[in-house]
C-alpha cells in the first residue's frame, strides 16, 4: 500500500474510530441523562405546594384549589393574589412599598407545565399582576408586557385601577425620605415577596412569583421576580425553583434556571439549591450584605430551600396542615 493510501485509510479509520468513540460518549451520556431524568421524574404522591417566607393563608388558599382536584396553575395564582390583596404585607401587590418617588410599581411570573410563560413589569395601580401576568402568557403572543403598556392591557382585560399606596407605606417611605439612606436591610427589605411552586393530583407542576420589589428602588427598576429563568422557572419533566431577595444578584447567576437544571442533572432540590447559592456567594464582596434565598421541588415532590443568611422562611402544604421551615443559610 503506497504511503499516501495508508495514511488516507489510516486517517479514515481513526476518524471512523472518533466518531464511533464519540456516538458512544453520545448514547452513554444521553442514557445517564435519561437516567438522572427518570430518577427524578418519579411522580409525586401527591399535590403540593411550597412557598418562599410565612405565608400561610396564601399556601392555604392553593391547597384548597388542589384538594378540590384544581389544576397547579390555578392553585398558584389564587395562592398568590391572598398575598397581593393582603395590604399588611408590605413586599406584594397592594400596600406594597413604593420607588423612591413614592410609585408603587409591581412586578409578576407565572410559568406553567406546558413550559408557557408570561410576565408584567412595572406596572401600576394593579393589585393582582399575577393575573395580568396569566393574561399575557394566555391572550397575547408576547411573553412580558412592561409599565404603561402592561396597564393598558389590563385595563383593557377589564382589571380594576386603584390606588396601591397605603397609609401605612405612606407614612413609612415619608419617614424614609428624611434620610433617603438606601440601603436594604437582609429579611426586611424582602420579608414576604412570595414565590410559589405547586405540583397537582396530575403531577403536573406550575409556579408563579410576584412582588413590589425593593422599598425604595430607582424609578423604573425591575428585579429578578418576573423574569424567566431567574425569579422562577419551570420544567415539567424536572422540577421548578423561585427566588426570593436581592433581585440584582439572582438574575447575574440566572439563579431558578440554574437550580433547575442542576435537578436535571442529578442534584435534589437542597443540593441545586446550595449550589446556585455558593455561585452567588463565590467571591463577591456584596455578599455579606445581601440576601437571597431559593426553594426548589422536584417532579417526586422532595423540597430543598437555601439562603445566604439566616432568617429565610418558607412554607409547605402536602395536606390542609401547613409547614413551616427555617431554610439553611450559607453564612452565619
Ligand atoms: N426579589 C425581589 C426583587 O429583587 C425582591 C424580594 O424578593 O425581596 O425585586
């Protein structure tokens, strides 16, 4: 055989060897993540719902719409409008608090099993964004609606204007602007924003986020909570994450997307969980003054919560009895 051949065939075959080699590597990995995926995809036994903070009435209002055989996506949405309509929680919907101009604006997810999405920013005089949020994912061909235009779209959907500045919050961001000093405080600045996860008698699983944002924020700021992939994320064959906390630190690591894959790819919820936290925390100086917290489920139903500093809450209902937890922190 001349030498020119040899090399040809030798070359052919060695590259035969390489792609042989690696369509192997190929069906190894696709059957381990096959494998990962079916280890999670053990169904749950049965609806539940977890949510990020103390709120009680709010899981309680979507263990009622599970128990009853309601969908999970319904479930979250009425899980959450208690809170948006509950003026004393300062962090969601009404009685939220203001921008530093004293504008309440809101911001608002929900995701659903079908891996449909829809989103308001900034938005307000509207109390229940999540619904609006509902709306755009189901009645338009967008994914988010921001500010004027998402009120505009409410309006139109026939939603209420109201006014969603509080006495309360009134008073308290007057009191705020004698200093203007803006600097959040870890579990107040965020004590309540609600992000919820539900999985239904289906084992289909479905999350929605919603939230005032930080007290005091630039005009026009929007955080983590209504955008995909950070504030919450959904995937039906996997499991689903919220976040609760500094937005601006979340949407850097892309932080629900993040746990979830890491579900994905072998990790339970409290193990993506600690992860998707260590990313945030790894050489950042900011991290000793901020707070985040995650909560994750799997498709069988396991939970995992973490947080940056202690004092992180969050909230399960597998029956009309709920649970209360403290989620680990990272620091202190
Ligand atoms: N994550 C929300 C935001 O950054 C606030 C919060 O959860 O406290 O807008």
């Amino acid at each position: 055989m001349k030498r020119r051949t040899f090399m040809q065939r030798a070359g052919l075959s060695g590259l035969g060897l390489a792609i042989t080699n690696s369509l192997l590597a190929c069906n190894t990995n696709e059957s381990k993540e096959k494998a990962t995926v079916a280890a999670a995809t053990k169904t749950a036994e049965g609806p539940m719902v977890i949510s990020t903070w103390n709120v009680p009435n709010a899981n309680n209002k979507a263990w009622e719409v599970l128990a009853a055989g309601g969908n999970a996506l319904d479930a979250v949405e009425q899980g959450v409008k208690v809170e948006e309509a509950d003026t004393k929680n300062q962090s969601v919907g009404k009685g939220g608090r203001p921008d530093r101009d004293g504008r309440v604006t809101l911001d608002a997810c929900i995701m659903d099993h079908q891996g449909n999405y829809g989103a308001v920013m900034c938005v307000q005089n509207y109390t229940h964004v999540i619904s609006i949020a509902r709306k755009v994912m189901e009645d338009t061909p967008h994914v988010i609606l921001a500010g004027a235009g998402a009120e505009q779209f409410a309006a139109a959907q026939g939603f209420e204007a109201e006014d969603l500045l509080t006495e309360a919050t009134k008073k308290d961001w007057e009191k705020w602007k004698e200093t203007s000093d803006y600097k959040p405080v870890i579990n107040i600045e965020n004590h309540d924003t609600i992000g919820m996860l539900a999985i239904d008698a289906e084992g289909n699983i479905s999350g929605a986020c919603t939230t005032s944002g930080l007290a005091y924020k630039m005009a026009g700021r929007v955080g983590d909570s209504p955008v995909i992939g950070s504030g919450l994320f959904v995937d039906n064959e996997v499991g689903a994450c919220t976040a609760t906390g500094m937005g601006e630190e979340v949407l850097k690591t892309v932080g629900s997307f993040l746990v979830v894959e890491l579900m994905r790819h072998g990790k339970s919820p409290q193990e993506a969980c600690e992860e998707a936290i260590r990313r945030i925390v790894k050489d950042n100086p900011r991290a000793k003054d901020v707070q985040v917290g995650f909560i994750a489920i799997n498709k069988a139903g396991e939970t995992g919560a973490y947080c940056i500093h202690p004092g992180f809450q969050y909230i399960v209902n597998r029956s009309e009895k709920t649970e209360l937890f403290d989620g680990k922190a990272a620091i202190g």
